[in-house]
C-alpha cells in the first residue's frame, strides 16, 4: 500500500504526439490550451514571418521590410506593460473575467488586423498598412502575457502546469505549419489578400474558445507585501529617482524607433535634413544609444544601489508597505527592469559585461537576416511558394528538431560552454552556405554530387534549398538549445521568471535594430555579401563565448580555493579546540 501511494507521487512524463492531442480533447482547460496555442502562435508566425513574403512578393524595397520587422520588438518587450493586464479592469468586459476580458479585446483587434491588411495595398498606402501591423503586433504580445497568465490561474490536478505547457506548445507548432506552410501553398492559387482574410477567419474562431474558457476571479488572487519595502530595502524614493532615469531611458528609445518608423513608412522627409530617411544612417547614430539607454543605463543603476545597500545608505529602517496603485506599479516596474539586473551584478560583478554582450550578441546572425528569408527564397531565387513551404516550414521543423538533439548530446558530453561555443561557430557560419546559394551553389552542388544527392533533380535546385535550410536550422537548434540552457544557468531562482524574462527580451534588441540596415545593405551590394557579413557579424558572438568561458573558469577556480581555505579553517578550528 505504502508503495503504491509512493509510486502515486511520482510525476507522469507529458504526453506526446497524438496522446497529447487526446489528452487535451478529454479536459475542458487543457482542450482550451490547445486553442490558446493556435491562438498565440499564428499572430506571430503571419506578423513576423509570413508578411515578409508578401511584401517580399509586391515588391517593397528590403529596407522598408526591415523597418516594419521592428514590429516584432512588441514581443521582445512586453513584459514592460504586463502589469496592465493584472490590474486595469476593462469597462464592461471585465464581467468576464480578469483574463477572458483581455483575451476577448485581443483577438477581435487581431481579427480585425488580418482582415484590415486583406483590404489594404502596401504598394499603394503603406503607412496604413504598417499602423494595422503594428497595432496586430500589440495585440498578439498582449494575448501571450493574458495566455501566460491564465496558465497558471486555472493549472489544477487534473490539468497541471506541465501538461498544459506541453499542449500550448502543441497548438503553436499548429499555427507555424497553418501561418506558414498553409499560407504559402495558398497563395499560389490566390492572392495575399485573400490568404490573410482566410487567416482572418482561422483567428475569429479561436474567440469560441475564450468564450468558453473558465477564468479566476480578480480577488480570488492575493497580493503579498513587497520585499522591496521591508526594512533594509533601498528607500523607495531614491528608488523612485533610479526608475525614473531608466524609464526616461527607455521612453526614449521606443519613441526615437517609433518616430523613424513613421518617418521611413510614410514616404514623409527627415525635417533635419529635408531628405527621404536613410535607415544605416539612424542605425549607426542611435543604435549604439538605444543599447545604453535600455541596457547600460538599468545596469549602472542597479550596481549604484547595490552599493548603497551594501553600506546601508539610504535604506528603510522598518517595513513601509505600498498603500496606492502608484505605488504598486513603481514596485512592479523596478522588479521588472532594475532588479533583475541588480541581483545579476551583484552575484557576478564586472563579469556581467561580458555576460550582457554575450546575450546582445549570440542569437544576432538568426534574427539580422530572418525577415529577409522569404524574399531571399521567393524574388531573389524564384522559388515558388509550394517549394518554400516544404522546405522552410516543414523540413526546416525536423531539421531544427535535430539540431536541438544535437545540443543535448554536446551537453551531456561536452558542457555547457564548449556546447555554447560550437553553437556560435556554427550559427554564424551558416550564413556562408547562404552567401554560397546566393552565388551560385558552388560548393553546396559540390557536397550534394559527393554524397549522390543529385539523383533527385536534374539542376539540384531543390537539394541545394534543402542543404542550406538544413545546415541554418541545425546549426538555430543547436544554438538555440545552448543559449536557453546558458540563460537558464545564470538565472537566480530568487528572480527566475523576471530575470529569464528581461534577459531573453534584451537577446532581441541588437538583431532586431540591425534588420533595416541590413536590408539597405541587400539592395546596395546583393544577398552573398551581406550574408559574409552576417558570418563576419556572428564572430563577435564568438569573442563574448570565449571571454564568458575564461569568466566562469575562474570563478570556480576562485570559489574551489574559498571551499579549500574554509575547510583547513574548520580543520584548524577543531584542532585548537581538541
């Protein structure tokens, strides 16, 4: 009986496949999860990915599709304006529900977004084009902190956080193939328009299920008093001063981009210089300034207040609970943006440098160039849409699959920084299969003859897609593998969800800024330069990797010798006492 109960205790392993499936069809919660998946994931996949094949088809100049990728900063910084979701009450809606309410207005204005850009002509009204986007962009990131959220509210025994995890992440593969594949293979029979009223039609339907959803009440969710508060915390005044200089830091860094998105997408002048936008131009005089404004600047913020609590300057001396809204909010924004990053400092010191230009600098080469993919595969190689599909969507999946494999083995064989390391070298010399498709497929024909893949066509045009696909999606699954496991290690468990969540935001930000300038680069000197450069980009990633390595060894080199000097003090202490 006692074995029994103990065996009862163990956790089952997720279900996978069609056993997942069945097991969220046989659960109301996990059944809405699966839908909530779909939900978040074809936003995303249309928004960021496919959108980019349309433009790419009607022919808008790569540098205006780069400027309009930076819609998918929405997604890197949403945990700026989670707190909303928690505590405004939306007017009539909120009877139903603290999440249902949220998840309601977001999905009819993403509704409205698919079926707005199916009645829109970038080639004719881009600006407006460009404000549907980006409100869609809003949404979809708003509808993953509701998605998120709701998770965690209504996880129970019968539907446990793991199994729900699992099955959102089930439905989002779903969306990818429908947002991706699908719409690909269909907008050879139809125009883009079209696919994205269809799209539209697949996105009202999952309004069924937030109708359906259960929820949790707002007050069924108790507050705890802050940490932030109690005696021995940073004066929340001064606090208040630190949050305001990196609000204002960050305030301007989201309208400086905000401003030349306008600028660039309404075809308006620069008033400056009374000249069209140029887009390397703004990357190379405020690139380097957004960096410090939404990464340095909390950084030295949070080190300064790590000083002063270390010699009690300016702390509370007894326990001052925050009483109003305002307050709750301040604490909420310094949890999320200089906390985070003062534990970071604190724990490592000046090693965080290199750990925040490692995270700056690893995933660049994936995200400099990804919007350029598909036009990359469809205009400039015209290949059709059938064949892109298959290709990027459905063996690009399997392949990326085998690269995350590939990471564990390294992992369990290697470590964690050689397996880092491999990640990079090969993240950043895939681009140099690309640079050779580009050019010809020189040396990609070379390899297929040499192992008798050209059997499958005459001019290997489809072999030579699937080589270089394979080669960039092993080499973004191995790396991507490597670089969670790294963030997941120098996470705190003491601020594991905040931390993880601002630092894998700030992975976004440099790639993301450099997409415009890099399609500028495309349309002045063609793809196979560019893509060297993307190589060339990747080393610095490279550098960070190795400088990372030599920190960590001698810090557990150090912290050996402090184990080694504590037990002969213990051993000393023993013999004085003997």
């Amino acid at each position: 009986m006692a074995a029994t109960a103990a065996a009862g205790t163990v956790a089952e392993a997720p279900p996978k496949g069609l056993k997942l499936l069945k097991a969220a069809l046989a659960n109301r919660k996990t059944a809405i999860m699966l839908v909530f998946g779909f939900a978040a994931g074809l936003p995303y996949t249309l928004l960021i990915g496919t959108l980019n094949a349309w433009l790419g088809e009607w022919e808008i100049d790569l540098a205006t599709i780069g400027v309009l990728s930076w819609i998918g900063l929405a997604y890197a910084f949403k945990f700026l304006w989670s707190p909303l979701v928690d505590r405004v009450r939306l007017p009539v809606l909120e009877k139903l529900g603290r999440r249902r309410s949220w998840l309601l207005i977001c999905q009819v204005l993403l509704t409205l977004t698919f079926f707005g850009l199916s009645l829109s002509d970038p080639r004719l009204a881009l600006g407006t084009f460009a404000l549907i986007a980006v409100i869609g962009a809003f949404a979809s990131a708003t509808q993953d902190v509701v998605i998120d959220a709701w998770r965690i509210d209504v996880a129970d025994a019968r539907a446990p956080v793991e199994i729900l995890s699992s099955i959102y992440q089930f439905g989002y593969r779903i969306a990818a193939l429908i947002g991706g594949a699908l719409a690909l293979v269909l907008s050879e029979r139809v125009d883009w328009p079209t696919v994205y009223a269809i799209m539209g039609g697949f996105m009202a339907l999952t309004i069924l299920a937030t109708l359906m959803a259960p929820d949790t009440p707002r007050d069924a969710i108790e507050r705890e008093q802050s940490a932030l508060r109690k005696a021995g915390a940073i004066d929340p005044r001064l606090r208040a001063i630190g949050l305001g200089i990196v609000a204002l830091g960050w305030a301007w860094a989201i309208w400086t981009v905000a401003s030349f998105m306008t600028l660039m997408l309404s075809g308006a002048v620069d008033p400056a210089t009374g000249k069209p936008p140029v887009v390397g131009d703004f990357t190379k005089a405020y690139g380097p300034w957004i960096v410090v404004a939404t990464v340095i600047v909390p950084a030295l913020v949070a080190a300064v207040f790590n000083w002063l609590t270390a010699r009690k300057g300016y702390i509370l001396t007894s326990d001052e609970p925050a009483t109003t809204t305002g307050e709750r909010a301040a604490d909420h924004a310094y949890s999320a943006l200089i906390l985070p990053l003062g534990e970071l400092v604190r724990r490592i010191g000046w090693g965080v440098i290199v750990v925040l230009g490692l995270i700056l600098s690893y995933r660049i080469t994936d995200l400099i160039w990804g919007s350029y993919a598909f036009p990359f595969y469809l205009t400039e190689l015209q290949y059709t849409g059938d064949e892109v599909a298959f290709a990027s969507k459905i063996f690009g999946v399997f392949m990326t699959m085998a690269g995350i494999a590939i990471g564990g083995i390294l992992f369990a064989t290697l470590g964690r920084m050689p397996t880092l390391l491999i990640g990079a070298i090969v993240a950043a010399a895939s681009n140099l299969l690309y640079a050779d498709l580009a050019s010809g497929a020189v040396y990609i024909d070379g390899f297929a003859r040499t192992l008798g893949l050209d059997a499958f066509g005459h001019d290997l045009r489809m072999v030579r897609l699937l080589i270089a696909i394979s080669g960039e999606n092993i080499a973004a699954g191995l790396a991507g593998a490597a670089f969670v496991a790294y963030l997941s290690s120098i996470t705190s468990r003491e601020f594991s969800a905040v931390q993880y969540a601002l630092l894998s935001s700030l992975t976004f930000l440099v790639g993301s800024l450099g997409r415009a300038w890099i399609g500028e680069r495309i349309e002045q000197v063609g793809y196979a330069p560019v893509f060297v450069l993307c190589a060339l980009i990747g080393l610095v990633a490279v550098g960070f990797v190795i400088l990372e390595w030599i920190r960590t060894t001698w810090a557990e080199r150090r912290r050996g010798d402090g184990d080694m000097l504590a037990a002969d003090a213990a051993r000393q202490a023993e013999g004085d006492t003997a």
